[in-house]
C-alpha cells in the first residue's frame, strides 16, 4: 500500500511540474519570450543569492549543534599534532570556499544577461594561471609536509623506554599480548595456532613465551604519560586499528607487522571527568571491513596509572600457565564435594 502511495506521489509531482512547464511556455507566448527570460533570470539569480546565504547560515548553525557531540581533544600527546593539522587544513580550505563560492554566486547575479549586454571573451592569460596553478600547489605542499611529519613521528622507532604491547586482529576480535616480567614478546609461528589453546601460535620452545600474558576480551591497559609501541598484525584478514582518541590509525596486515607508537595524556578515569560522562570509555574499532562481523569487532582501552597498570598486570596469569593448569584429580574433586556437601 505504502509503495502505490509512493507512486502515485511521484506521479503527481511530475503532473504538477509539467503544468508549470505549460503555463510558462504560454505566459512566453502573450508576454514576449524575451521579456520572460529577463524575468526568470533576475529571478534564478535572486534565489542563487539567497540559497548562498541560507546555505551559510546553516554551515554556521550546524557546526555551532555538533561541536558538543564531537571527540574531545586528542588523548595523546602525539595527536595533538594530528588535531593541529586538522585545523589548519580546516582553516585554508575554509577560507578558499568562502571565497571562492561567494565570488561563484556574485557573479551569478552580478553579471546576469541583461538587454544590450554582451560578455567578454579572454583566450587565455598567463598570469592568472601561473598564480592559480602555484599557489594551490604551494599550500597543498606545505599542508602535505605537515602530514608527513606527524606519520614519520609516530611510525618511527618508539623511545627505549616505551611499554611493548602486541595487537592482533582476527575475525572478529582483538587479540593483545603483554610481555611478561622479562619485558620480551616471543617468538610466534602461523602453524602452532590453535583456538583451544594457542590462538596467537606462541612458540613454546621460545622461553621468552612462558611468561606472556594474552588479552582474548580487546581490552588494552597502557599506562599514562608512558610512550606505549604498538605492534600489529593479524590472523586472518587485512583489519584496521583504530584509535580514534588518540588520533592514531595501523592497518593489521597478515603475515607483516606494522608498528605506531604514541602517549597517552589522559587516564580513563581523568577523561570521564573530563567529558563529564561516567561511561567514557576509550575505544578500539576496526577501521577496516573485514567480513559479516565487522561491526562486533570493538575493544576498549584502559589508561591508568603505573601503579595501577603494575597492580592489573600482577593479577594476570601468563598464557602458558592458563593453559597447562595441573587438572584436578577426580578424586580430590569428590572428596571436595563430599566434604563441601557435609558441611
């Protein structure tokens, strides 16, 4: 019913402007083509004109609504680089559009055919295009180099200090691995992998492997205003690491590790007061599609303190240990149970 409905609207709607078409076509006729021309273009340049000026207005009112609905500031110190850029490209390009489309819609209406009036022909002009070809090109170099800088700084070699964690994507979640107290990550193998109890194919005649601990639920802990390297990979198809308050962004490339590394400025906690919202929480997304279950692939990240990221890391149970337990014997169990049930 509703798409009859659809139809005959649509139908209507080009009856009505078919009738329009009619009716200006006999106001020509009785009026004088010419005349009627005149009339329709200052019309269609007054309209122009004001379209611009609406069209302004609710640049300025929708970007006034929004702000309060955007990303907070970068929760990185090397994002603030990135925020920088931002706004400086958002500045240029702002400022070429304003003046640009308020040439466009002046001349518009300024030069509107009139009667007796005739437009000038210019074939070429050499100095116009020297100085519109140049000068894009310069801004659009520097705003390139600043990009450029910014990519270089967070994918160069992280600070020797700097906390190593290992993110690895798979379809559909995040895998993170925390080196253990040795500091060392070791090494993995593709064929060792197992969903049961190896899922990132740790080596385990590796001994730097025994004390690893693997994160299976995409929750990242990295401690505040602690240079933190991440290294990236994935299991099974190209994902995306997104950080988007922290301004960082690494493809997941299976088979090849790639590396950012940034700071982080604010604990989870600072920032929720920050937002004034008791449910911040900062986010892991993959920025990449990856299959039917793209959307659930969603981590947190939890910036804390060091003490309090050396309490986290204390409570953890190393990969190897979680998955070579000693099982309870059978009968100790029923004798627990018996005793359990007695009591």
């Amino acid at each position: 019913m509703s798409v009859f409905i659809l139809i005959t609207l649509v139908v209507i709607v080009f009856g009505i402007i078919y009738q329009i078409a009619k009716a200006s076509e006999y106001a020509a006729v009785l009026n004088g083509e010419e005349k009627v021309k005149q009339q329709t273009n200052k019309l269609m340049a007054s309209l122009l004109v004001a379209f611009f000026l609406l069209g302004m207005y609710g640049i300025v009112k929708c970007h006034t609504a929004l702000m309060k609905h955007m990303i907070p500031e970068s929760a990185s110190v090397e994002g603030v680089g990135f925020d920088s850029m931002f706004t400086t490209t958002l500045i240029v390009t702002g400022i070429v559009f304003v003046i640009t489309q308020t040439l466009l819609f002046w001349f518009v209406y300024k030069y509107q055919s009139r009667p007796g009036s005739k437009a000038a022909f210019i074939s070429h002009n050499n100095k116009l295009e020297l100085i519109w070809t140049t000068i894009p090109a310069i801004v659009m170099a520097g705003l390139v180099v600043i990009g450029l800088k910014n990519w270089i700084t967070i994918t160069s070699p992280a600070p020797k200090d700097a906390q190593i964690v290992e993110v690895v994507g798979k379809q559909f979640n995040w895998l993170i691995r925390y080196p253990g107290k040795d500091g060392v990550l070791g090494k993995r193998d593709f064929r060792k992998i197992s969903d049961e109890n190896n899922v990132l194919g740790l080596d385990w005649n590796d001994k730097d492997n025994k004390d690893d601990i693997i994160s299976q639920n995409g929750e990242l802990h990295i401690v505040v205003n602690k240079p933190v390297k991440l290294i990236i990979g994935s299991r099974d198809v190209i994902h995306d690491v997104g950080l988007p308050h922290f301004r960082m962004k690494m493809d997941a490339v299976p088979g090849i590790a790639t590396t950012i590394w940034f700071t982080p400025r604010y604990t989870t906690a600072e920032m929720k007061v920050k937002t004034n919202n008791p449910d911040f929480v900062y986010e892991i997304s993959c920025d990449q599609m990856c299959g039917k279950g793209h959307y659930s692939m969603r981590g947190t990240v939890i910036v804390e303190t060091q003490a309090e990221h050396d309490a986290w890391l204390a409570k953890q149970q190393s990969y190897w240990d979680v998955n070579n337990a000693p099982a309870t014997p059978a009968a100790d169990t029923a004798a627990v149970a018996s005793t359990t049930m007695n009591n």
